[in-house]
C-alpha cells in the first residue's frame, strides 16, 4: 500500500546519508524530491503545494537533536506534515445518537459501495458490539439488492428487504420503520450509484438524506483514482452534507494520492480504508499509522489488532504449550502457522506493517509471491501424518509420491524442509522459559531507540 510514494521518500532520505547538518540547499533539494514524489503519487497540486511550504518553514535553519541525524530529523517534520494533511487524528462515527443511528452510503458506482456496507456492518458488529441493519435503495441496478442480501448473510446482520418497484424514498422509509420495530442500534442505507455524477442521482440521494436524517453520510470513493477520488468526493460534498469518506481498494493502490489528497480537498476526514476483499478489510483510518507506513516505518498497532482478531488464540496456545513441554515444531504446526499467515493477509500484507520496509531496494516488498504459501500448504497436504509428524524419515520415494501428489517441483520441497528445519530451531530456543530472551532478541524489540509511535526510527 502506498509503496510507490514510500520508496520515493526513503530515497530521499537516504540520499541526506551521512551529513551533518541541513543547510539551506540540502532542504531545497530534499523538497524538490519529495514535491517529485508527491506529484508521481498524483496527489492534488493544492496539497503539494501548503504541504511543501510547511515542510520548508519548519526544516529550515532547524537545529538538530543530538539523538538524530539530519536525514532523522527531516523524515520527523515530514510525518508530522503528512499527519496533519490526512488528519491530526483518527475520526470516529457519531453512535450516540438515538437508536437506530442511520449511516447514509454515497458514491459512484464501481467504487465498491455496497461491499463496504457490508464491511462496516461486520466492523459495527466486531468492534461496537452493535445489532445492525443493512437496506439497498438501489433500484436501478437490478442485482444490487440481492447482491446486498448475500452480503448480509456472510457477515451475519440482518437485511431489510425492500420492494424495487416502490422506489428508493419508500424503501428507505420502510427499512427505517422496521429497523426501529427490531431495536436495530445500526441501520446502513446503501445507495443508487453512477458511472458519473449527474443532476437526478444527486436530487434523489439528497431527498433520502431530508428522509432518514441520517447521523453519518459516508462517502465510499476507490482509493485508486488518485487526487480524482478528492475531486469528486468534493463534488458529492456539495451537494449532500457529508460527514466522512471511506477508502477503497487501498490495498492495490500504490501512489497515495487520494490517502493525501482527500482531507484537505473536502474538509472532510476519511473514516474507513479497504484493504482487501473479506468481509474483515476494513479499518478505520489513523493518520498516525498511514504516515509511518508510507515512510517505512511500519504499523505495529495495526497488525498487533489484526492479529488479536484473525489468530486462533485456541490453536497457538496449544502450539505453545507443545512447544514448551519439547515435543518439538513438525509441519502439522508449520501448516498452522501458514494458514495463520494467509489469513492475515499474506506475506506482503505482514511486511506492509512491519517497521524497516522503507529501506529495503524498491520493488522488494511486491517481489513477495503469495503463491509460494499456497504451494507450501499443498506440499504438506500431500504428506501422510507419519511424515509430517517426523520429516526425517521423508526419503527420495516419498519425495517423488508427495511431489507427484502436491503438483510442486523438488524445489519447493527442499526448500519447505528448509524452513521447517528453521523454524524448529527457533522452537527450541523456546523450550524452558527462554521465550522472553528470545524476544528481546528480535528486530523491533522495545529499548532506547524505540520510534515513539510504534517501530524503530530508520537509520540514514
């Protein structure tokens, strides 16, 4: 997410390796790049503008921290910079208002609205322990609705039903009257989407506003537009009283542009980013974090949350229990801990979080296959439980059965039994209460040089 721009910065960065201190000249041609990056990001030329400015007054003649180099403390003012462009803070939803709280979904179509209805349904659900109703007031796409109602079903909250032919005012105001009549906390009202903005799709969605008198009208934008998402969502906000915008598709957007571009184009905050296609990728947007992901630094919050949802803690607890009695990491456990790591997004979703990445050469995240953990898992279903339990006694025959079963070549194998041999190593560090040294041992561990914020600070 964002690598584009990211790799851009850290260049930057970099390239101030080794100097003492920021002169006027080194600041101007470290902002040249930055604008050159921010510009390739295609973030809004506005944005670039105030936001070079402010970096400007606040590098030059800045004195530097003993603790920091020159590179450290320019990379400092930028993440504050870009901090303050996305939003001092995270914006959370308005719920306290009386039951049911209506969330109002605008946007275009194809920017991926009603799966985000559902997706901050199960969020509502997740996070807010909320009893939430969904409702379409689509009428002009005929799959919408049962599109909505499938959703619905996934997630597990409940579906209002609403008759097409009735229109979309009449829907809404019936979804409204049985959401009440089930003591529904959270009622989400998707809405008819265009392939562009036009008079009557804006006409109807302002009269279902003045209708449901909603608590949060939401404007769903796909994060991969760039600095158009900001145009738009401006455009929308002109018309309707929004309160907020929602990212999507953030996961496939590598420049940032719409991320930077949309707070300061609309006034609005941005709520929710999208990050992939589950029912559960959807977060809500800390500016904080953003930053220091763009600059390589990481996200640990985000992915300590992701794995406090997504691990069964069941499983790695009786994994740990095994570990500690020496009974040893065969591939029974190594599959585990695959699926673990798929379910969490997969190798790039991992190393998108973790503090470092930035310095890393461009291109090395992406060069990540998600497809080497599906071979894996196929490599180990093909094994008997025998073989998985004791990988020692796996010779040649066996070799040739699980290949010819798993469709993988000898690589693939000899490169799992590999890793297993790792990783087992590593379980047996853990073995007698040496898990915590083991800990402190790990890049990232907490100490002195701990990046307030999560993550270590870049050395340049």
């Amino acid at each position: 997410m964002f690598e584009n721009l990211g790799n851009r910065l850290s260049a930057t960065f970099r390239s101030l390796s080794g100097k003492t201190a920021l002169n006027d000249g080194q600041v101007q041609a470290a902002l040249r790049d930055v604008r050159r990056a921010l510009i390739e990001a295609d973030v809004a030329l506005p944005v670039v503008r105030d936001f070079i400015e402010r970096v400007r007054q606040r590098a030059t003649g800045q004195e530097i921290a003993r603790s920091l180099t020159p590179a450290q403390t320019l990379l400092k003012i930028v993440q504050a910079e870009l901090e303050a462009v996305m939003g001092s803070a995270s914006a959370e939803l308005e719920l306290r208002a009386a039951s049911p709280v209506v969330i109002l979904m605008a946007g275009l179509q194809g920017s991926g609205k009603t799966t985000t209805v559902a997706k901050l349904a199960a969020w509502l659900k997740r996070e807010q322990q909320k009893k939430v109703m969904v409702a379409s007031a689509d009428v002009y796409r005929p799959a919408a609705i049962d599109q909505l109602r499938t959703l619905a079903a996934q997630v597990e909250v409940e579906f209002f039903a609403g008759d097409s032919s009735r229109g979309a005012l009449a829907i809404a105001a019936a979804a409204l009257k049985e959401a009440k009549k089930q003591f529904v906390d959270v009622l989400i009202v998707d809405t008819a989407g265009r392939l562009a903005i036009d008079d009557e799709m804006m006409l109807e969605i302002r009269q279902l506003h003045e209708t449901l008198k909603p608590a949060e009208s939401l404007f769903v934008v796909d994060a991969m537009t760039g600095q158009d998402a900001a145009n738009t969502a401006r455009t929308f906000g002109d018309a309707l009283p929004l309160t907020g915008v929602v990212l999507t598709k953030a996961d496939g957007d590598a420049r940032g542009g719409a991320a930077l571009s949309v707070r300061h184009v609309t006034g609005k905050p941005i709520k929710f980013i999208g990050t992939g296609e589950k029912p559960d990728a959807l977060e809500a947007f800390h500016p904080e974090r953003i930053a220091s992901r763009i600059l390589g630094m990481g996200d640990m919050m985000s992915l300590i949350e992701e794995a406090e949802r997504k691990v069964d803690r069941k499983k790695a607890a009786r994994m740990a229990q095994k570990v500690r009695k020496g009974r040893g990491f065969d591939l029974d456990d190594m599959r585990e801990q695959l699926r673990q790591m798929r379910n969490m997004g997969g190798l790039a979703g991992i190393m998108d979080k973790l503090p470092g990445m930035g310095a890393l050469p461009p291109g090395a995240a992406g060069m990540m296959d998600e497809r080497q953990l599906v071979r894996m898992e196929a490599v180990i279903n093909s094994m008997t439980p025998r073989e998985r339990s004791n990988p020692a006694i796996i010779n040649g025959s066996r070799k040739r059965r699980i290949l010819q079963g798993a469709g993988a070549k000898i690589q693939d194998l000899n490169r799992l039994l590999k890793q297993h041999k790792t990783m087992q190593k590593a379980a047996r560090k853990m073995k007698g209460g040496k898990l915590q040294k083991l800990m402190d041992q790990l890049p990232g561990a907490p100490g002195p040089d701990r990046f307030p914020g999560g993550g270590n600070f870049p050395r340049f």
